[in-house]
C-alpha cells in the first residue's frame, strides 16, 4: 500500500479551515481563502456545510486496524498545508 502524505484523519484538517472560512476576518487570509475555493472546486459543493459533509467519512480510523501490509507513506520536504 502507498500513501501519499501523513493524513491519517483528512476530515478534521479540513473542518478546521472551513471553519475558519466562515469568520469574516479569517476568510480574507489568502491560505484560508485558496483552500475553500479548492475545496469547492474539488468536491463540487456548494457551500461549508456542504463541503463539511463531503469530507466527514475521509478517515481511516474505522478501518486502520484492518490495514495487514506494510505502509510506504510518502510526504513532501516542503509541505506547509498539513503540519508535522
């Protein structure tokens, strides 16, 4: 199995940048803004909600125990969206 990236639970990265969408201030920050319209754009919603619902089940708690193999997990020198 390969991996791309250290996401264990993508769901609870993205919540918090979308909640922080829905703060006026916040949403003028370009990193906060680029991400929610990515993140329309990518899921195809409509709105935070929407997109909140959307990325709920991306996780792998329910099935990590079930995971037998060994796991090549690959992550970039110069990732700065998730941080370590």
């Amino acid at each position: 199995m390969v991996a791309f990236d250290t996401l264990f639970d993508f769901s609870e990265p993205a919540a918090r940048l979308l909640q922080a969408a829905r703060n006026p201030v916040a949403a003028k920050n370009p990193d906060i803004s680029w991400a929610y319209h990515n993140a329309l754009w990518t899921m195809g919603t409509k709105d935070i909600d929407e997109t909140l619902s959307v990325f709920a089940p991306l996780t792998l708690a329910p099935v990590a125990d079930r995971i037998r193999q060994d796991v090549l997990i690959l992550a970039g020198t110069e990732e700065v969206t998730i941080a370590r």
